[in-house]
C-alpha cells in the first residue's frame, strides 16, 4: 500500500513537472505567419569572424543581393558604434464652442547612423528565394574579421583617451594660471 501511494506522489510529481517544463514555447502566436528563412540565418559560430546578416526584397534579383548585403554590412557598423536621433512631437487641436472636436497627432522620428570602415568582409552565405508575387528575396551571411572590429574598437579608445588627456592638460594650465594669477 505504501509502495503504491508513493509511486502515485511520483507520478502526480513528474506530470506537474513536464507540464511546467514542456510549455509551447515554439508556436506562433495566432493570426501570425512564420516568415521562412535559411537556416543558418542569425547564427554565430566562429572564433575569427562576427556574422552580420542582410535581406532584402526587391524586383531585381541583383537589387535584391545588394540590398541585402548593404543591410548586413550596416548591421555591423551599427554593431560597433550607432549614432541615434529620435524626435517626437505631439499635436492637439480643439475646434468648437458647444461640442468641441478635438483633434491629436503624434508623430515620431527615429534616425540610426553609422560609420565605420572594415576590410577583409566577404559574403559567406546567401540564399534567393522568389515570393508568389515574384519578387526576389535575399538573404546574406558577411563574416567580418573580429580583427578588424577590435582594431576599430582600439583605435576609437585611443583617440579617446587622447583627447581625454588634452582636455585634463587644458584643466591643469587653467587651473595653474589661476592660482599663479594670470
């Protein structure tokens, strides 16, 4: 008897914990399609190289493979430095006596830039692909020397850093000048 109660508490047990643990962590939410993509798409793998990833749709198949690598190749300045400007601005206006109307608008503005030089990039993979409407889809893998971004990333450090010590230096002699009276 006690054998069984006890092999019902582990059964009981192992059900709550597979509920809890299996989930449906892979479904699409309802209403969604899954967009189909190569599968080495997004993926990271290699210890010499970072992988930016492009893709682009277009009508041109040529279009279509120059868009989508200038999307990876931005996708890696923007991984090494990405200069951000945002405005939003919100408009209200209310018209009428009586029975006003009122009238609202929001409007914003994001815009992301970079700009950085690599060398030594080369498309890695790509795969093209033609939607029912016939259009082209690109997708492209650029491997870039993870060399090349520390080299980018040092350099940017270093001219940083002298520009700090300039500007500590200028401190130094204005606070000299100040204390010597001049």
């Amino acid at each position: 008897m006690r054998i069984l109660r006890l092999c019902i508490i582990f059964i009981v047990l192992s059900s709550i914990f597979l509920a809890a643990c299996g989930g449906n962590r892979g479904s699409v939410p309802r209403g969604l399609v899954e967009v189909p993509q190569p599968n080495w798409y997004g993926i990271q793998g290699s210890a010499d190289y970072v992988f930016t990833y492009g893709t682009a749709e277009r009508v041109s198949q040529q279009a279509a493979e120059t868009s989508a690598y200038s999307n990876a190749v931005a996708e890696a300045a923007r991984f090494v430095e990405v200069h951000v400007q945002a405005m939003t601005k919100d408009f209200i206006s209310e018209a009428g006596v009586e029975n006003p109307q009122v009238l609202t608008m929001t409007e914003q503005v994001i815009r992301t830039t970079a700009n950085q030089t690599f060398s030594g990039t080369q498309i890695t993979q790509r795969r093209m692909f033609t939607n029912p409407e016939g259009r082209y889809v690109s997708f492209i893998q650029v491997a870039i020397p993870k060399s090349e971004i520390n080299r980018d990333m040092m350099n940017r450090i270093k001219n940083e850093e002298a520009l700090y010590n300039q500007f500590r230096a200028s401190q130094s002699f204005a606070e000299m000048d100040k204390i010597l009276g001049n």
